[in-house]
C-alpha cells in the first residue's frame, strides 16, 4: 500500500515548535502561514513507532529504560543493512540529541580556547555549541561550483594551527545537500589525520540520499581514520522523531570512547525511554518508509526549485542531493535582501530560515524546508509567485525590450 504523505495533519496546538512558535517568531500566524523553517517533518512516522508508542502509553509505566540491547542492535542492522557500515554494539552509547553529543565531545577533546573547524556555511548549532563552550569557530568557506558546495581545501592549511583540535564535519552537507564524495572526504580527513585533528561526523542527514547519490560514513574510509572519528547519527531527521532527542555516537576507538563517556558520565547523560524504543521501531521497520519517503521529498524538491526560480526573477536554488532542506540564493534578486524576506514573510506569510545564521557564505541565502504534503509547497509558491508579481513583470518587459 503506498504510504500517504499528501494528507495535512493538522499539528497546530501540539506544541510544534515549527507551527506553534511561528506566530512569536517570525510574526505569522498558524492559521494561515505555511512553516517551511524548522527541520521536522509534517509527516507521521512509519505505523510500526506510532504502534509501539500506543502500546507504551497502554502499559502506562515510564519508569527508567534499561537494557538496551534492542536499541544498539538496531542501529547495528540500520547501518549495516542500509549504510554497510560494520559497527560493534558496544561502540554505541545514547545521547540526548547530536547537537548535545557533539558538544559533550568538544568539553572532552578540546580546551577553552582551541579550534574547531567548520566548513561553513554550516547548520546554524556547529557555530552555537562551539561558541557556547568557548572554542574559537574556525570557518573553511565552501565554494561553489556548478551550483554545488566544494570545500576550498587550496586555503585550508592557512586556517588551522596547532590549537585546532577537532572538525565538526557534516556529512550530508545542511545546508546545501551536498552528499560529499569518497575522494573529498579522504582528502579532508587526511588533512586532519596529518594534524592530529578528530573528526567529529555529523551524520544526521544519512538517510535522506536521492537517488544517484550514496553517502559514505566517515568511519568506514579506513581503519585509521574510524580511530580518529567520533560518528552522531540519529533515527531523528529520517524518521521525524526529533522531539525524542535521541541520538547514537558511534566511537570504534576505545580510549576516544572512555574519554568521550567520562565526560557524558559527568553530565549524568542517560537514556530516554520513549526515545529509545521510537528508535528501535523506526529502524527495525523503517525501510520502505525511508525509500517512499525520500522519493516523495525529491518531487517537492523539483517543484521548489522550478516554481522559485520562476517566481523570483533572480533566485538560484542549490539543486539538493540530500536533505530536506532547500537553499537558495537571492543574491541576484534585483532587490534588497531584507525586501525578499519580507515578501516571502509578510507577504506570502512562509517562514523560512535566514541564512546569515548558517555562518559566513549564507548571508544571501533563505532556506526552505520542503518536508511537507506537496500541496503545501504548491501553495507557497503560488503566494510567492504573487508576491514578486511586479519583478517578473520589469523582467518581462526588459527581456522584450533587449528583444524589439
Ligand atoms: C546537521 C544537523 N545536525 C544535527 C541536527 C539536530 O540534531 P539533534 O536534534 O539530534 O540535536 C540537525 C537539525 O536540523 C542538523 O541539520
């Protein structure tokens, strides 16, 4: 039976941080704004979670979760089966969220002071939990070639010193979707191999590969480099289940893993039991809702990127190979930036991301989240179209006159 992403559930008043926060946030109501900012899904999960979830709140108790081996040999089977990605159980310890394992990481592996490396612009939190644990934010601006992200490794060296002590890596790329090559990302993490800098690889977007494209874990380029690279990957982003913040960090090295699990020791990380159990449903019955719901994300992805680009005379939308999240340039739109923000917001009533919050090289960017019933990212672009109605108009006028 084909799974049903059209249908609209209404999540208004579930508190939704994407729809219920809008209205305070960017000053659009619920009732008639379209939320395109938050990374969540407007979609239920795979029936097999919402059935555990039922059969949970049934028995009623949610006292502490304990043994995990289901939890741990479902991720095993996830990332073997869907990644061939070869990982030992005991190499998995939960965490509250990747944004929190990767700054739990940072407190273990650096000092006050150190560097770490960001290929910029880059989800918006790599800069938040750098700078909220006071580590200086190293930015590697990302070229762009042919419409796509490259790392500019000419300049890297030049970047990092001997107080750089970890890359935040994210692979797949958000924004931007880049989905980064066997070659690119031997070459980056021979860079850090050289330096003695580890690797931290964000890997939330895994999943979530069109089709052509294959993501490659960090870890499993080498055994050299497994042992310098602390994996967060979660069924979070590819099964919407991010309220749960439930993630995994991966760690095959065995002093990185006592290091990294003194210090989550220390902050009394444990494991959440709804998460827990979400996790363990979502990979063990996940696979055909993953692959149909990844098709379903690229035909909005198309329509997005057609319909903006003829709607706004100027826009350049990054062509994604993964994610849900499309990124687009409004550098060439003959208007000030913060006028296109206020059309596609006060005007269309969409709320979207800001790119300048994604760090340096998003300053002229807006980010769409297209995970969502197709008839919602058609409704958005129809607002949009009107409000750039006037643009297109000069720019037909124009192309006429340039023609006569
Ligand atoms: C690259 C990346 N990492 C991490 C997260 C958030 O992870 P968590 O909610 O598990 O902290 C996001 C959310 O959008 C993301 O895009």
């Amino acid at each position: 039976m084909a799974i049903d992403f059209d249908s609209i559930v209404d999540r208004k008043n579930t508190h939704s941080m994407k729809w219920d926060e809008m209205e305070s946030r960017y000053g659009i109501s619920a009732e008639d704004g379209i939320p395109m900012w938050v990374a969540d899904m407007d979609f239920r999960p795979p029936q097999a979670v919402n059935d555990m979830l039922k059969a949970q709140a049934e028995h009623g108790i949610n006292g502490y979760y304990g043994d995990d081996d289901a939890f741990k040999q479902s991720i095993v089977s996830w990332m073997d089966r869907r990644h061939g990605f070869t990982v030992e159980k005991d190499w998995i310890s939960t965490v509250p969220g990747v944004v929190a394992g990767y700054s739990l990481a940072i407190q273990a592996f650096s000092e006050p002071g150190d560097g770490v490396l960001v290929f910029s612009p880059v989800y918006h939190a790599f800069g938040r939990a750098v700078h909220a644990n006071n580590r200086k934010l190293i930015e590697s601006q990302l070229l762009i070639e042919g419409g796509q992200y490259k790392i500019d490794f000419e300049t890297l060296p030049s970047l990092v010193d001997k107080k750089t002590k970890i890359l935040l890596l994210c692979t797949p790329h958000n924004p931007g979707g880049r989905v980064w090559t066997r070659e690119e990302l031997e070459q980056i993490c021979a860079f850090c191999l050289e330096r003695g800098i580890l690797i931290i690889s964000d890997e939330i977007h895994e999943d979530l590969v069109f089709s052509g494209y294959k993501h490659i874990p960090t870890a499993t380029l080498s055994p050299e480099i497994a042992a310098r690279t602390i994996t967060f990957s979660a069924a979070s982003k590819t099964f919407n289940l991010a309220g749960f913040m439930t993630a995994a960090a991966i760690i095959s090295d065995e002093d990185i893993r006592k290091r990294y699990a003194a210090q989550a020791n220390a902050c009394g990380i444990g494991p959440n039991r709804l998460g827990s159990l979400a996790t363990t449903a979502a990979y063990n019955n996940g696979d055909e809702w993953v692959d149909a719901v990844v098709e379903y994300i690229e035909g909005n992805e198309k329509l997005l990127a057609e319909g903006l680009e003829a709607a706004i005379p100027g826009a350049k939308v990054m062509r994604l190979h993964s994610t849900y999240l499309s990124w687009v340039d409004v550098s060439g739109v003959d208007l000030p930036f913060n006028e296109v923000l206020r059309r596609i917001e006060r005007d269309a009533k969409v709320a979207v991301n800001h790119g300048a919050t994604f760090g340096k090289g998003g300053e002229t960017f807006v980010r769409f989240n297209l995970a969502c019933p197709r008839a919602m990212v058609t409704e958005a672009i129809a607002r949009i179209e009107a409000a750039f109605a006037d643009l297109r108009s000069q720019s037909g006028t124009a192309a006429a006159q340039e023609q006569a």
